[in-house]
C-alpha cells in the first residue's frame, strides 16, 4: 500500500469523526449557552438562584414547552402549526365549562385534551389528503377556533371550580418542583423515546426528510402528517387545561401568541424549518434558555420592549452559529 493510498483513506476515515464532532458541537452548544447564561444571571441578579425563583421559572416555562413538544413533532415533518396558541385557550375553556357544570376532573380533562387532538387531526388532515400548505389551514384554524372559544362564554371568563387536586396539578409543587414542570419533562422523555425509538418516529423523520421518497417506500405519510398535528392539539389543549387549573379560572384570551414562542423554542433548539432533523431535547433546553433569559431581565428590571429585542437577539445569533458550525462540519 502506497503512502497516498494511506493517506487518502485516513482521510475518509477522519471525514465521518470530523463530521460526528460537528454534529455532537450543534446538539451541545445551545446547552452550554444555556449553562453559560445562567452563570451570568447568578452574577447579576444573586437572587436568581434561590430556590423558590428557579421553581417559578420551571413553572412558568412548562406551558409552552409542553407545547413546543408537540411543535417539535409537526416542524420535523416540515409542517408547522400555527392554531396551538388558540387551541389551548379553547382547552381550558372547555375544562373551565365542563368542571363547573359538575363533570368530574378525569372526565373533563380527557374530554379538553381529546378535543385539541381532535382539532389537531383536522387541521392536519386538510394539509395531507387536500396537499394544501399546512401554514395556511392552521392559520384559519388560528382565527376560528378563537372565535369558538369566544363564543362559548361571549367572551367571557368562566370559573373552573373543581377540587383542591385539580388545582395542585397546576399550581401545586413537590418540594420545590412544581408539578407542571414534572409533566414537562415526562412529556419530553416519552416524545424523545417515541421519535428516536419507534417505528413511527423514523417516519417522522422520513417524511420530514422526503415526503415523496417516503411516498415511494410505502409509508404512511398522510396517516404520519395527521398524527402529529393530532400530538401538537393534544399538548396545546393541555397547556390550557393546566393553566385553568392553576388559575382556576378558564380565560379566553390565554395564551395569545404562544405559537411564535413554541416555534421560536422548536428553532432556537436545533429542528429544521424544512423537517426531517432535530429533536425534542433541543427544543427542551431552548424552552429553558428563553425562560432564563426573560427572568434575568425581569431580575434586573428590564422592560418587557427590551426583553423582545434581547430574545430576537439571541434567537438569530444561536441560528447562525448552529449553520456556521453545521456548513463547516460539511466541510469537513
């Protein structure tokens, strides 16, 4: 073997480690952000670290992680969602009505959550059998299903009422944990099990990758497309439910744009716009990261102006490192 035939096949070899690193850089460097502006935030606000901030944090970051999961799921099959914010407000309105006239919480919390799914799978289902952009069905769905919620109390807030655990499961802690953070991260452990170790998950990523080529293969891209929209309702409509139950109240102006903070969490966490790659944990970190940085500005007496021109900040600076790092790790 000729010295350039050694060296042209260490250099094939060192391409895919190159490649490996690039990629393990991409998956880390958010969570060193992440780690990096916490650092900063005990620097300049002492009380950031005291316990019962950090449970406020995770309390308050919950509701749109919780969504953003499901998020995650639609934007990796390159859809994209745009009715969640609406969808939740519809959510808890619904568990808000169901629970004072009587029904029992179990029932009432299936019956919410079931009918974001239901939402959802509409929605979805008009994108993939109809072929029409899923922007444009769920930007309708945004707009009626508000009206809905609107009109089932004329606007009005209506009270949930309900027994003492119903309001622990959103507003109650376990130590310093709150409860809704605990769902969080179950939530984003079973979505991360399902995508990575699940036949349905490698769908996912293969229809995000290549509708038509998975078209081809016999996949099931439609049933596929439907289903995480069905996910991205479901979780949309149990952010409401869990807000209602920390308010005890259901409002039907919640949660107005929440999808720009999901979809900026799903991003900022590393999932493609055009789908097929990413995953739930970025979005997870990124969830957090937001938060940080919103509670640091509130620590320190920013305005909320400034607070938006700092997030939009950060949000483009972590997409241009990732495609900086991922261009070079092609490169490679």
């Amino acid at each position: 073997m000729t010295a350039s035939t050694v060296a042209d096949t260490a250099a094939q070899e060192g391409r895919p480690r190159a490649r490996r690193g690039a990629d393990l850089i991409v998956k880390s460097n958010l969570l060193l952000v992440f780690l990096g502006l916490c650092v900063v935030a005990s620097l300049l606000a002492p009380q950031f670290l005291t316990g019962r901030n950090i449970a406020n944090l995770l309390q308050q970051s919950s509701l749109t992680g919780i969504v953003a999961i499901g998020m995650t799921m639609v934007v990796l099959t390159a859809g994209i969602d745009l009715s969640v914010g609406s969808v939740a407000a519809f959510g808890g309105m619904t568990i808000a009505l169901l629970m004072g006239s009587g029904v029992p919480v179990l029932p009432a919390i299936l019956v919410s959550v079931a009918a974001g799914a239901v939402f959802g799978a509409f929605m979805g289902g008009l994108s993939a059998y109809l072929t029409l952009p899923s922007f444009m069905t769920t930007l309708a769905g945004l707009t009626a299903v508000r009206g809905l919620t609107y009109l089932l109390t004329d606007g009005k807030p209506a009270e949930a009422g309900g027994s003492e655990g119903f309001q622990l499961l959103g507003g109650g802690f376990i130590g310093y944990v709150p409860i809704v953070g605990i769902i969080f991260v179950a939530i984003t452990v079973l979505a991360a099990v399902v995508l990575r170790g699940t036949t349905f998950g490698e769908y996912v990523y293969a229809v995000g990758s290549n509708k038509e080529a998975a078209r081809l293969s016999g996949l099931p891209v439609r049933g596929v497309i439907t289903t995480v929209f069905a996910v991205s309702g479901a979780l949309a409509a149990l952010a409401g439910v869990l807000l209602t139950s920390r308010l005890t109240v259901g409002q039907p102006t919640a949660f107005n744009g929440l999808e720009l903070d999901a979809i900026a969490a799903v991003v900022l966490g590393g999932t493609n716009l055009f789908g097929g790659r990413g995953g739930v944990f970025g979005t997870f970190v990124a969830v957090l990261l937001l938060s940080v940085l919103r509670n640091l500005c509130n620590l320190l007496g920013l305005g909320s102006f400034f607070q938006m021109v700092v997030t939009g900040l950060i949000l483009l600076v972590a997409l241009v490192l990732n495609l900086l790092i991922e261009r070079r790790g092609a490169r490679a």
